[in-house]
C-alpha cells in the first residue's frame, strides 16, 4: 500500500480540491477517501462551466498560430461536424464556434452541460451513427479512455466511414513516452473521476480502485501510425505542452 499517489507541486492547475481550494500539495490516499465519502456534488472538481468555457478558449488559440490546420479549418465554416467523446461539451463548443460549425455532440454517457445543443448517447460496443457525413469529426482527449488497441481501431474505422471525402479528424491527445508521465495522468484522471464513482465503496475497494486504474496513452508518433493505417494523412500538429504533453494533430481522409 502507498500512501502518497500524487504530487502537483510542478502544476498548481490540475485540479481543485473541495470547496474550490487549490490543490498544490501531494493527494495521500486518506485525502482521497475523505473526499470519496462527501455529498457527489462537493466531490473534486475541474471547474464550474463558465471557467471550462474559458479553458477550452485558452486551450484553442494554439490552432490558429499553426497556419496549415487554421486554414484547413477555416474551410469547413457552416459544415457538419461530431465531436465525439463530448463530455460537458465545452471542448467540442469552442472548436465550433471557432470555425462556425454545425455540431452535434456524442458521448457513452450524458454529463452534457450545454443547453440547445443536440447531443445523442452511443453504445461504446457499436458504430456510431450519423444521419448525413461529416467534414469535421473531433476527439478530444477521448482516445485514451478506449481501453484497447482493437478497439482503438475499430473507432478510427468507424470515424473514418462518418467523414465526406477529404473531410477532417481532429485529436488532441498526449504524448506520452515514459511511465513518470503516464502515471502523472492516470492520478490526474483520478482525481477528475472521483466525483463519478458510486456512493457505497470501502476503503478497500477504493484504493482496489485506484490501483486498477488504467489509460490507454500513447506517444503521438504511435498514435499517428495507427491513424494512418486506417486511411487518414495528417495534415499538421501543435508541439505537446511541458505540462502533461497535450497536443493537436489534424488528419485528412484520403
């Protein structure tokens, strides 16, 4: 048993602890359970909407500074898109009203916040359906949360069969090619998903819990590969951040 699971010293903006209090300090498994036992909605947190609109903002503005995937996105302007793996929506939100899209939201489960949007839920064991094609589908730091390669690729698949010719798929994902940072956002996760375990579980099962916990990370290189093998080209990238390697990458269907 470990008692100290993660430390944000390095990156004060991960997470906040409850009542909106900073989490800068490393989270010890007895933090984890005091906060697992409060009322669901006094669980740790990412934020309010209004502050995950301003973050998906800020998250954004690193496309147009790469010319090649502004100009391809700029061109799809009042075009249909899905951004699949939506969660409350704000990521998906700002990507289309960047570019003006006309966007319909999907998730396996409805955590959607935004109102007068249209949002469907899909069965993660399916296809996804879409009543016309695409000219911009999104993924959205989703990809590592499909837990297995054949998976993986049975989506790419099914992704590439929702675009029109030559339509685009943007992922943003992180880069991952150690085990430190692999484990930095797995108790990131963590601390996210505290707030979506059901009420009832012993210490024990808890900490079973956190211990099983696994993401599907890849390095961009690798995730770029898969990609392409199912029939996409990419197009162009954003540099992954220091903080935990986020990055943008842009595909074409061919």
């Amino acid at each position: 048993m470990f008692s100290t699971i993660f430390s944000v010293t390095d990156n004060k903006s991960f997470h906040k602890i409850l009542n909106g209090k900073e989490l800068s300090t490393p989270v010890t498994f007895h933090e984890l359970w005091t906060a697992y036992q409060q009322p669901r909605k006094d669980a740790w947190t990412v934020g309010e909407l209004p502050t995950r609109l301003q973050n998906a903002k800020y998250k954004f503005n690193i496309l147009s500074e790469v010319a090649t995937m502004n100009s391809q996105l700029s061109r799809t302007s009042n075009l249909n898109h899905l951004d699949i793996g939506s969660g409350d929506g704000t990521m998906g939100n700002e990507l289309s009203r960047r570019y003006s899209l006309k966007t319909h939201y999907t998730d396996v489960e409805n955590n959607f916040k935004l109102e007068e949007e249209e949002f469907s839920i899909f069965d993660p064991s399916e296809n996804i359906k879409s009543e016309q094609l695409n000219s911009v589908v999104s993924m959205l730091h989703i990809l590592h949360h499909i837990p297995s390669y054949k998976e993986l690729k049975f989506r790419i698949k099914n992704v590439y069969n929702l675009l029109s010719s030559e339509g685009l798929l943007l992922i943003r994902e992180h880069d991952v090619k150690d085990s430190t940072l692999y484990n930095k956002i797995c108790m990131q996760h963590i601390c996210y998903e505290m707030s979506e375990l059901k009420a009832g579980l012993t210490r024990v099962e808890l900490l079973k819990w956190i211990k099983s916990y696994k993401l599907n990370l890849f390095s961009m290189q690798d995730l770029k590969t898969i990609i392409q093998e199912v029939g996409f080209v990419r197009i162009s990238n954003t540099e992954p951040t220091v903080k935990d390697g986020s990055y943008f990458i842009l595909f074409k269907k061919i």
